[in-house]
C-alpha cells in the first residue's frame, strides 16, 4: 500500500487524495483488499459523516501495481489505484491539524497528513484574494472516489 504524495484540491472545499498498491516480488497474484480511511485529530476519530470510509480494490499483481519508474512512482488509474476526498473539510468547528489514518485488511497503515488551510496551516488566497475555505453551512463528508 502506498501513498505516493498524491493529493490535492478540487475546488475550494474539497481535499483529495490517491495511491496504489505495490507489488513486492514474489509470483504473481490476485489481490482483493479491503481499506479504510480514517481522519483523526489528537488521537481520536473525528466525528465526520462517511468517517471512517471504506472501499475494495481487486486486481492482479504484479501487472496492476504501481512501480517506480525514473525515481518517481507511476500510477496507471488501474483496478489497484486508489482515492478518497473529504468534502466541506474546512467548515467551522473543523479546525486543527488532523492525521489521516489508511489501514489495510493485514493491519498495515499509513499516516497521511491532513490538507492545509484552516486545518493544518493559514488559508491559501485565491486569485480574487479571497481564501480558499468557506463555511458554507454544508456538512462535512469522508467517502472514497469515484
């Protein structure tokens, strides 16, 4: 399971990201995987609708994995690729450094850190020097992508 970096924002109040899943030697293989993410803040789950979110990925290895290629990490979009985004994640109440927490069927886990702006750091001015986050009185969801 690996999370390459990869992540974002599509719009002003939607955080994203994706990964993979690595093969790591071995004879090839079909992989079914169930995973979850979690967001927490201070050690505790945050009480966010969709949290923790889960979903299956299914593919064969090694040929639906991800691999390094020229030192950086080439994700093909295949059945092995994996996204989440956590809607409205900036909302009043919501603020503070929170971790996101990606756990695998086996037990493994990633510390993924949470987006910046009002959660993790001052917001980024937009163009029209507006800020990036906006309580716009929507709930805050956790869910994975698509």
């Amino acid at each position: 399971m690996i999370w390459t970096g990869e992540h974002g924002y599509v719009g002003n109040q939607r955080f994203f990201l994706s990964g993979g899943i690595q093969h790591l030697g071995g004879p090839r293989c079909h992989l079914r995987a169930r995973m979850e993410l979690e967001v927490q803040r201070g050690g505790r789950r945050l009480a966010v609708p969709g949290n923790p979110a889960a979903r299956v990925v299914e593919g064969d290895l090694p040929e639906d994995g991800i691999v390094k290629e020229d030192g950086s990490w080439v994700m093909r979009g295949g059945p092995l690729f994996w996204s989440w985004y956590w809607d409205e994640w900036c909302n009043k109440d919501l603020e503070g450094p929170t971790v996101l927490w990606l756990t695998a069927a086996n037990g493994q886990r990633l510390r993924i850190g949470g987006p910046k702006g009002p959660l993790g750091g001052p917001p980024q001015p937009t163009v029209a020097g507006q800020t990036t986050c906006q309580d716009r009185g929507r709930p805050s969801r956790l869910a994975s992508w698509p």
